[in-house]
C-alpha cells in the first residue's frame, strides 16, 4: 500500500461481506420455502425475502466496487484520497441507507418494482451518497499526477452507473413505461456500464498480478468497452419482447443481445492471454485464482447461459422463470461477486501488511464456493427447464408446477451449503488478516 487513505477500502470491504452473509441467510429462507418449508411466510414472506436477498447483493457488490475505486484511484493517479473523512461518512451513510430499506421491507415500506425496491425518498439518501463518492474518487483523479486508462475506465463506468440510476426514479403511471425505464437502470447496469468497472479492476489486477505492461493490458480495455457498448446498448431490447412497446424490439433485442456474449469472450480471452504471457512470479496465488476465475465464470454466466434464453423464441417460453434465476445467479456471482473477491484478495496483504496468502483455507474457499454456485446453477436449470415445460407449454397451474419442482431445491440446499461453506472460509481469512496496520504502509505490495 502506498497511500495512506487508502485503508478506507478496507471497510468498504468489511461491510461488503457483511452484507454477503446476510444475502445467503436469505437465500436459504427462500430455497427452504421452494422445498415446501414456509414457516417463517407470517414473518419474512417470500416476496419480502426475495427483495432483501437481490437488494443486499446489489449493495454488497457496490460497497466492494466503492472499496475498490478507493484503493485503486488514489495508486492509479498517485494522490491521497483528497478528504479520507468524508469517506468514512459516506461509508457510514451507505451501510444506514441499506440497513433501513431492509427492515423497511420487512414493513412493506417499498416500490416492488424487481431490484429498484428502495422506497423514493431513501433513493434521494442513494444520490447524495453517491455524488459524496464520486466527488471524492473524480477530484482526486483530477488533482492526482497521473490519469491512467485503467483509472479512466473504472471512473467512467461508476459515473454512468451513478447517472443511470435516474431513470429509475422517473414516476410512471403506465406499466409498460415504468418497465421500458426500469431496465434502463437494471440492464443497463449489469450489461453495460457495470462491465467497465470489472473491466477497469480486472486490468488493475493484471497488470499488478502479471506484470504484463500497462500499455498490451490498457489496449485490450478498449476493445472490451467498444464491444460492450456496441452491444449492450441496443441490447436492453431483449427485456422489451412482450411488455408492450414495439414489434421492431424482437429484432433489434434479438440481434444485439445475441452478440453481448462477445465482451464477455474478451474479457476471458484476455485474462488469460495476459496471464500466459506474464512472469508468474507474483506470490499471491489466491488473487491470481479469483481474477482469472471471473474473467472465465462471467463468460459462462452471463455470455452463455445469457445467450440461452436471450432470442424472442426462446424468451417467449422462459421468461420470469426459473431460467432466469439459473442465469441471473452464476452470471452475478461470475461478474461482478468474484472481481470484488479478487480485489479483496489482492488487496488485503497489501492493507494489513500481513502476507498470509499461502494458505490452504483460501484455497479450499474458492473451489468450494465456485462449485457450490456450479451446482446451484445447474439445480436451478433443471427446476426451470420443468417448469418451462410443465407450466408455459402444458398449462399447468403455477403452483402445481411449483410443488413438482420441489426435489430440485433439497440439491440446490446441498450445493448453497458448499457455496456457504467457501464463503464462510474466505470470511475467516478476512477476519485473520486483521485491520489495516501502519506497517503496511512501508511493506513492499
Ligand atoms: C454480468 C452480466 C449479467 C448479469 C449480472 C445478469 C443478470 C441478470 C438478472 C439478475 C436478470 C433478471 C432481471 C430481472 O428480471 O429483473 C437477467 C435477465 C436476463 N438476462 Fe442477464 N445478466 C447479465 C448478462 C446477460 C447477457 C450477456 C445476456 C445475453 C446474452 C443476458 C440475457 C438475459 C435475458 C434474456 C434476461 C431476461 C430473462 C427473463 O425474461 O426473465 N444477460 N440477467
Ligand atoms: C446460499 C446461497 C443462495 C441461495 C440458497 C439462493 C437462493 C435464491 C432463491 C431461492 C432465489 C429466488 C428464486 C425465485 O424467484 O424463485 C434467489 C434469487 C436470486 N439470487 Fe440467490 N441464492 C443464494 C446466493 C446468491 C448469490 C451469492 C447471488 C449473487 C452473487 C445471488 C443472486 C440472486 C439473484 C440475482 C436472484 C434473482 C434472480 C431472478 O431475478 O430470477 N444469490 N436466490
Ligand atoms: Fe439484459
């Protein structure tokens, strides 16, 4: 670590696997009620437990980019944060914004519009926290000595995603125009600008992991935010099918969502090829696993099993199933769940100053976590290829549908039990790396 303010990515991350935990806790609650086991519905109904799980993800994958953009920002463009104080109370504010929308769920304080639950005036908390980050992470990249690709595109993409959060807020009294926007912040996130920040970490780790020069790993950027952009932009129209807008959205969703996987090939392509042509001599092996590990999980999650379900065809048939959940679990966990857990393990050694990176536990973590989610996966495509079936071609009811599909949750258990597992180890390294130190300061990263 060089900077001093550094550090303060280290509570980013500390609140972020906080949160982590709590989502898994409600992933359980709700794979136990697929399997027939309810008893806690007067309680934590199942619509409350599927707003808390998607809302803790999305806050603990932003609190882990935030932690990210902290510790990469002031190294990229060699300056202190510019107010470390402010930081820590947006930090603050973050953790109390999301700790509210929770429990208000649990009082149906909330919009139940899929991801953008978070009632209206807690959005208006959202924006003045995040204008507080970006205005620290964008001042000190313009006073800092240098303006790197790498810092660039990190930034850029946090920008957009801070912009594209407005549509959101628009107030619609037609459902097909609440929905046309709506995606505007969610895919638009995912699919979009969300992928130049992974691109912007995963060139950071790169070039730190493999040292590869920064001008081969920074021209690859470019390619995966050209193509990234060429397709994911006119992409959105593969959520504009059948909710009311225009035929002319089959086509051009169809085509250009089917070509989104391409950014995601790159990205692996990339990783790969960078980490093939590098020294391989950097020691933390652990780093090294999770970054190649996204690069190629995200291509699986998110290009191919995106790809699965993304042609009008088929998404007549899938939509808002099962299928879905099967997709959206792997390519989240791919994308955007193992970059900040690449970043956590590169940057943890270098915060502390403790190098504990040769252990067996972080090791043991990332295979069980990775095959946990595998196997979550693939219970959740068998679950909604059946009910695809059952009750889209055979018109079954939807709750029959649902009790036949019951046995595919008793794995799904067994598998989130392996996945919850590795993540309860990974939390255990964190924890025995213990907080930021001065020492690291002088320690060589
Ligand atoms: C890392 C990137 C991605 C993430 C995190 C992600 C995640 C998700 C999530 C959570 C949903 C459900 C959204 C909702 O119903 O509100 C979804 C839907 C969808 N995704 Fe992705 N996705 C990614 C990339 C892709 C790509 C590259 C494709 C296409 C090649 C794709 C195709 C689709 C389709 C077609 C749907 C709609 C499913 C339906 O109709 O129910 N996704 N995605
Ligand atoms: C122990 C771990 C987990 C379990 C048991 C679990 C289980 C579930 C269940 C049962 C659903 C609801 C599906 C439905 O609507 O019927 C769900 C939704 C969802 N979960 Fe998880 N989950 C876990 C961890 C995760 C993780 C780590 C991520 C992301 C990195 C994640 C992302 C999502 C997303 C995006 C949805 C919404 C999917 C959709 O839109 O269809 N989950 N989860
Ligand atoms: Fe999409």
């Amino acid at each position: 670590m060089k900077y001093n303010s550094q550090k303060v990515a280290y509570w980013f991350f500390a609140l972020s696997m906080l949160l982590l935990s709590l989502q898994i806790v409600y992933g359980f609650i709700m794979a136990f009620a697929h399997m027939g086991y309810d008893g806690l519905h007067p309680f934590i109904a199942f619509n409350t437990a599927r707003a808390v799980h998607t809302n803790l993800l999305v806050v603990w994958i932003l609190s882990g980019f935030m932690g990210a953009a902290y510790y990469i920002i002031p190294e990229e463009a060699e300056h202190e944060l510019v107010n470390v104080k402010l930081a820590y109370i947006q930090l603050i504010s973050l953790a109390l914004v999301g700790v509210v929308a929770i429990i208000g769920f649990h009082f149906n304080y909330w919009e139940g519009r899929k991801f953008l639950e978070i009632p209206r005036p807690l959005d208006y908390l959202v924006v003045a926290n995040v204008l507080t980050f970006l205005g620290l992470i964008l001042t000190t990249l313009y006073k800092g000595k240098k303006r790197t690709t790498t810092a660039l595109v990190l930034s850029m993409g946090l920008l957009f995603a801070a912009l594209l959060y407005l549509p959101g807020m628009i107030w619609f009294d037609n459902q097909t125009m609440d929905s046309f926007f709506r995606w505007w912040v969610v895919h638009l996130w995912v699919e979009g600008v969300w992928e130049l920040i992974m691109g912007g970490i995963l060139a950071f780790l790169l070039i730190k992991i493999t040292g590869v020069d920064r001008e081969v790993i920074e021209k690859w950027l470019y390619v995966i935010v050209g193509l990234t952009f060429i397709s994911g932009i006119l992409g959105t129209g593969h959520h504009y099918y059948y909710i009311g807008v225009g035929k002319t959205w089959l086509v051009i969703g169809g085509i250009f969502s089917a070509l989104e996987p391409l950014a995601f090939l790159a990205m692996a392509l990339f990783a790969v090829s960078m980490y093939r042509k590098g020294e391989k001599k950097h020691p933390n092996k652990i780093a090294l696993s999770w970054t190649l590990g996204t690069a190629i999980t995200s291509f699986v999650g998110a290009g191919l099993l995106g790809l699965a379900h993304t042609l009008p065809q088929v998404n007549m048939y899938t939509h808002g199933t099962l299928v879905t959940a099967m997709h959206g679990h792997l390519a989240f966990w791919g994308a955007y769940g193992m970059i900040v857990f690449a970043i956590i393990s590169y940057t943890l050694p270098n915060l502390t100053g403790r190098k504990l990176f040769d252990s067996m536990t972080g090791i043991v973590a990332f295979w069980l976590a990775n095959i946990g989610m595998l196997g979550m996966t693939v219970a959740f495509g068998v679950a909604g290829v059946a009910q695809v079936y059952l009750e889209r071609k055979m018109g079954m009811d939807f709750g029959d549908v649902q009790k036949e599909i019951q046995v595919h949750f008793f794995v799904l258990v067994v598998c989130a039990t392996m996945f919850a597992t590795g993540i309860g180890m990974y939390i255990y390294e964190f924890i025995r790396y213990g907080t930021p130190s001065k020492e690291a300061l002088l320690t060589k990263d």
